[in-house]
C-alpha cells in the first residue's frame, strides 16, 4: 500500500501528502485525488493546518425543510467528506450513522472522522448475523474509540414469529415478515429519538431501487423526533459513488472492513438470507438470493422503490401483490388486517351496535404518506389482534373517492377511522403522528 498520496488543486500545489496528515485534513478548498484514469472529486478534500478555521466560524444555520431538494441539488456534485460535514453541522447531537457493517458504512465512519466533529454510530443487531461480523463490531469500535448504539428486535415478536413459521419461513413466503421484525421495527424505535440518519445507499447498489437516490431528503418512510411527515432527514453522503472507488479509499486509508468480504461477500446481511456472489453477478444477488435481483430491500429503504415499480407490482419483498380495484401494487398486506370492500365498509357504516369495534385506514396505494405508515400499521394490528378490535383498510381513489368523501370523512390520504362498538359514527384521527403507539393511544381514549 502506498504510504503517500498525490493531491493537486488551487489550495495546495502537486505534491505528495504523507498519510499521516491526509487522515487528520478536514475540508476546506476544492481539489481532486486521482484515481486510475479519471480524476474523482469525492475521495477527499483537504486545507493545511494552517489554514483551517475555527467550526464556530463556519457554521450555518439549519436549512429549512423546503429546501432539502435545493440542497441536494447543490451537493449533487460535492465529496462525501463534504456532504459528512454538511450533515453533521447541520444536525449535531441529532444525527446518527446507521452501521450495517458493510465497506459503505464504516467508509461513513472514516469520513465522520475526518471531518474532526463529533458523531454518533447505531447499529441493528438482527441475532442472525455471521460470527466475522460480530467480530467487526469490536474492531471498529475500538478503531475509532466509538461506542456503537445497538438496537435489537422485540423477543417476544422474535419468539412468537419462530413459534408460528419455524426458523426458515422467509424461504417459501419471503424476507418481508422477518425484516419486518428483527430490522424495520427496531429501526423504527432508533430513528424516532433522532432528527436525521446517514445510510451508505450507493446508486449502484440495487438497479430497481436506488438508481435515483438523493444526496439528502426527506425520509419517506420514517420518522424522526416529534414524529410526523416531515419530522426526518435522511442523508447518502455516497450515493454518487461507485463500489469501487468506496474500497479504493478503504485500501488507501488503511480502513478495516468485515472479513466476510475476502470471502467473496460484496452485500452483507444476516445470515441465512446472505452469500457470496460469483464473477460477474450484481452484488445485491448474494442478499435473499431465491428473490427477484432487481427490487431486493428489505424495509428499511423501501421508500426508494418509486410509483412507477409500485404500479408495476414490485414491492420490497422483490415479489408482487396486485390490487383488485384498479391493478396497482397494494400494501398494508398482513393477514391482520381486514380488506374491506365498497359493500363492507357500507355495512360498517349503518350498524349502530357492533360486535367489534374497528380501525380502518382510507388509503391509496400510490400515496407517500400511506407507504411511509403501512410498518406502523401492521405493526398495530398485529398487537390488536385477538383483542376484540378489528384493523382493516379501504383503498378510497379512483371511482371510490368521492364515496370516501362523502360518508367517510376523507379529506386526504390516509384518513384513520375509529368505529367504537356503540356509535353510529365514525370517530376521525386527528393526528400527523401515525406510529403504532400514538395510534393505540387513540383507541384507548374511545373504548
């Protein structure tokens, strides 16, 4: 490994700069690092000691939430040293690393490094992770004196799945169920104690999922602190980049990676659902392997499949689910909750002493905000289920909209719905908050 690099640019003439003071640069100047043929602005940017400037004095404000399309815009171009800085000024304290123990996810650390500001590392224990990643974890720790935060699945949803499917379920009905459990839910708890996370999406990870990737947005799927759309930023300071220039910086700054990748890992996941990939095969082949390559996510950045798959029938199982009404992709899938039909939800409405009281989402599969909820809402019917309380939806667009309107309440999607047992009317949520406790807050004021 070579112990110099050569750096060239307005700030500093050509010359070779020592490893050593390379690792300690923070931004400053614009230049470039070459690599191979092409010269790459996103390796590094660096000033000399000297010339460096106290953090108080360069510190922005934060950028409004209307401007996170102009601001990633604006860092379309820019290094992921840079974007790392740009996001942990903005955010401080409030923003967090998400460590999935890949070569993307510790190239963040190293460059959170590197920007000489303090930062914060989370990670998702999933309990079916390989040994050598377990063993990562201590390495990186103790490479970079970091205490990671880890978030671990409910054990008695870990224990109730395994006792219904068996180990191995998501082999014969998908990965879905399981992420579901052990990923998107304790991912989930992590992000609403935060105000924005890092991920290491690459555009070129995933063909049917991030091609289009923004350096910084709105989460779609998630939220954060306050709760809410709106109430979360999500930042990809390496969507730009290319697999291979990630591990040419890795080799260059001497970062260890997880030893599964010498074995021909390239994605890492947990075990079961994760092997290595031959010549020639996408990387994201080796993750959920017996599903369709093009559209593998597993909840956690199920907002970047767009409308257009969505409509096509993919969904983040890498399988399709067809809506009956008008043959888009449907969601709030589970065997939890009840698909009520035009004629249904009639019934509902004229019966004055029900049985049961019902929860019922008004919804339309194509909407952000619906998508953003659908985990949520699963994950509170799953808790009502057996408790006397029905959870069931209605997809109210199209030739239903103005029905939904009408007798339902629906002012815009998704409209929740309380139907108590002794009320001849529905009961609207009133909330943004759609996250399964706020929902059982709800029902609990109108038992």
């Amino acid at each position: 490994m070579a112990s110099a690099i050569s750096i060239s640019g307005n700030a500093l003439s050509s010359r070779s700069l020592p490893l050593k003071e390379f690792r300690a640069a923070q931004i400053g100047p614009v230049v470039q690092v070459s690599a191979g043929r092409r010269s790459r602005r996103w390796a590094v940017r660096a000033v000399e000691p000297t010339r460096m400037a106290p953090a108080a004095a360069t510190a922005e404000p934060p950028v409004a939430e209307a401007d996170y399309e102009k601001l990633a815009a604006e860092l379309e171009r820019a290094s992921p040293l840079e974007i790392m800085d740009r996001a942990l000024d903005m955010f401080g304290d409030g923003i967090a690393i998400a460590f999935r123990v890949g070569a993307e996810d510790v190239a963040l650390i190293e460059y959170a490094k590197l920007t000489g500001r303090p930062f914060r590392v989370f990670s998702l224990d999933t309990g079916r992770l390989n040994p050598e990643t377990y063993k990562f974890f201590d390495t990186v720790e103790k490479r970079y004196d970091i205490h990671i935060e880890y978030m671990f699945p409910e054990a008695d949803e870990v224990q109730a799945l395994v006792r219904s499917k068996g180990l191995f379920s998501f082999y014969e009905d998908g990965h879905q169920e399981c992420c579901r459990v052990r990923k998107v839910r304790p991912l989930r708890k992590a992000l609403r104690g935060l105000k924005a996370w890092i991920t290491g999406q690459r555009k070129d990870q995933s063909p049917g999922t991030r091609a289009h990737i923004p350096i910084v947005q709105v989460d779609p799927s998630f939220e954060g602190v306050g709760g809410g759309p709106g109430s979360l930023i999500k930042w990809n300071p390496v969507a730009n980049v290319d697999g291979k220039d990630v591990w040419n910086f890795l080799r260059t700054m001497d970062v260890p990676v997880n030893s599964l990748h010498s074995q021909g890992y390239v994605s890492i996941g947990c075990e079961p659902c994760t092997r290595p990939v031959l010549p020639g095969q996408h990387e994201r082949e080796g993750r959920w392997w017996w599903e369709d390559a093009k559209a593998k996510e597993c909840g956690l950045h199920k907002g970047n499949i767009s409308q257009e798959a969505q409509k096509a029938g993919v969904n983040g199982n890498g399988t399709t689910s067809i809506n009956s009404v008008n043959g888009t992709h449907d969601i709030f899938e589970s065997q939890a909750i009840v698909n009520l039909s035009r004629p249904g939800i009639e019934n509902l409405l004229k019966l004055e002493n029900r049985k049961e009281a019902w929860l019922v989402v008004l919804y339309a599969p194509w909407c952000r905000f619906c998508q953003a909820m659908e985990s949520s809402y699963i994950e509170l019917a799953e808790k009502l289920s057996g408790s006397g309380i029905k959870v069931g939806k209605f997809q109210a667009d199209g030739d239903r909209k103005p029905f939904a309107q009408q007798e339902l309440q629906l002012g815009s999607f998704p409209t929740i719905l309380f139907f108590p047992k002794h009320a001849s009317r529905p009961i609207k949520y009133p909330s943004e908050k759609r996250d399964a406790d706020s929902l059982l807050e709800f029902i609990s004021f109108l038992q």
